[in-house]
C-alpha cells in the first residue's frame, strides 16, 4: 500500500491511497477527504472515493 498524503487547497486534508482492494494483483486507487473547515467548524462532509483498477 502506498499512501500520500495532500492538502491541496488548505481547507481539508486528502490522502491518495494505491493498493489492491478487491484481490485481482492490481493496484486501485482511494481518495480519502477530511471534508472543509471554516472558523474551527466543519462545513463540508468527509468522503472516499475509490477507483476499481480492472486492467483493460
């Protein structure tokens, strides 16, 4: 697994993840967002995305 983490635009913290989720010996890719702050609230939700490598 190969992590790295970003903050792109200074409003939340990304973490771009490639490893092999579904066992196939492809590496997939996951984006993990910690959501937007504003004055020390949270004013966006956190989301992950994950994109499925199927190697065609």
């Amino acid at each position: 697994m190969v992590g790295h983490p970003a903050d792109l635009d200074g409003d939340g913290d990304v973490d771009v993840i490639t490893t092999d989720l579904n066992g196939n010996g492809r590496p997939d890719i996951v984006v993990t967002c910690d959501g937007a702050w504003a004055n020390r609230k949270q004013v966006s939700k956190s989301e992950i995305c994950w994109w499925r490598n199927a190697g065609r």
